[in-house]
C-alpha cells in the first residue's frame, strides 16, 4: 500500500495518489476508495488497475482536515491502508479507519 500526498497551498487542495497492489486485493475486480471526504459512497471513487495489477487513484482533498478513509475491494471486504499517516478507531467493532492528513504543519 502506498500513499503520496503533494500539498498545493496556491490551489488550497493536497493531492493524494493512493496505491494498492496486486497482492493485497487478490485479483479482485474493482476496488473504491471511501471515506468521509466522500461521504462514505462506494461509488464515487473508484480506482483503476494499472498494467502491473495494482489499483490507483489520485484525488484533490480539501487543505486543512484529516480525512478517514478505507478501501472497499468487490463490494464486500474492506481493507485499511497500514501505511496512512494514522489509523482512527472506526465506530464498527475492531475496526480501524486509515487517516491521510492533509492539514499544514
């Protein structure tokens, strides 16, 4: 898992390119990119696989928050991204969210 976030403070967004790899969703068919920036909506971010198997996708998130996200592979498993820059207790038994921070320090 990888993420890379570039701060544009003259356009007021960091841009975040997320990557998930092929061994982590096992073949799978689509994967989303969900989170409270997106209100939790499956489809609006969906990834594309690139020609090595793994998904990505860039966004511009708002500068300022932290944001919670997690990936949704197929429809139904969910998966964290242990390498953001923080995890956030999810309200869902053990579960916990990834955090992209994208405030200026």
């Amino acid at each position: 898992m990888s993420i890379q976030k570039t701060i544009l403070p003259k356009k007021g967004v960091c841009k975040v390119n997320f990557v998930l790899p092929e061994a982590i969703i096992n073949h799978a068919k689509k994967v989303a990119i969900v989170g409270d920036f997106n209100d939790w909506h499956p489809g609006k971010h969906l990834m594309r696989k690139n020609k090595n198997g793994e998904f990505a996708r860039t966004l511009e998130l708002p500068l300022g928050k932290r944001y919670q996200f997690r990936y949704l592979i197929d429809s139904s498993k969910w998966e964290s991204d242990w390498d953001a820059d923080d995890l956030a207790k999810a309200p869902f038994a053990e579960t916990y969210n990834s955090v992209v921070d994208c405030q200026i320090h």
